[in-house]
C-alpha cells in the first residue's frame, strides 16, 4: 500500500467511528435529521447544497488523489471516493434524494446504517493506524 492509502484510511476511519457512534446513540436524531432534510421547505435547500458540494469535493479529491482499482485494501478508499462523488451528484440532480433514502431504509435502518458506519470505520482506523 503506498502512503496515500494510509493517510485517506486514517482520515476515512476516524470519519466513519465518528458518524457511526453518532448515529448509534442517537438514532431518532439522525431519522429527525433526514425527514426535515427531506421536506420541500426553502431552509433546507442551502443545507443540502453544502452537503452536496462536500460531498463532492471529498469524492474529487479522493479520486484525483486515490485512483487505485488494485485488488487490496487500496480500492476500499478508491470506492469511497466513487461513492461520495455520486452522492453529491445525486443530491444535487435529485429533487428529493433525501427522501427517497428515509424511504428505502426505513426507521428500523437507521440503528443499522450506525452499526455499519461504526464497524466500517473500526477497520479501516484500523487498516490506516497499523502502519
């Protein structure tokens, strides 16, 4: 793995542990969250510009950064990358692209999607912590 790899892995980890924990404890918050990000209320259209703008400038930069489809731990992040920049796309060309992922996981996904975040971002802490 080259040094890149570990520097996105330890900046992905922590992001993910973080997210992760912070969805687990306070899922009804997190479902809160999402169902006002989802309303068609005028407030909400600069928060998701942000989100998707982020969402964006994450991806570029690790794809410029980190373009690697090698078999191995460095497609984790390149794949992490792929996916941050279709989101900000989706959320920028989707009208309610918020809503449509409350309705596809559910109330009952949200502890899960924590639980993934926070196992996902053990391992790759992990992965990037053990150099």
């Amino acid at each position: 793995m080259e040094g890149l790899t570990y520097v996105f892995a330890k900046a992905f980890g922590l992001y993910f542990l973080a997210v992760g924990l912070g969805i687990s404890a306070r899922p009804e918050r997190f479902q809160l969250f999402m169902e006002g990000l989802s309303k068609k209320e005028g407030s909400n259209n600069g928060i998701l510009l942000i989100g998707a703008v982020v969402a964006l400038l994450v991806g570029v930069f690790t794809i410029s950064l980190h373009n690697i489809w090698a078999m191995g731990f460095p497609i984790v992040i390149t794949l992490i990358g792929w996916f941050s920049f279709i989101k900000g796309v989706l959320i920028l060309i989707l009208d309610d692209f918020t809503g449509l992922f409350i309705n596809m996981i559910g109330k009952s996904g949200v502890r899960a999607i924590g639980a993934t975040y926070f196992v996902l971002g053990l391992l790759i802490a992990y992965m990037g912590f053990s150099v």
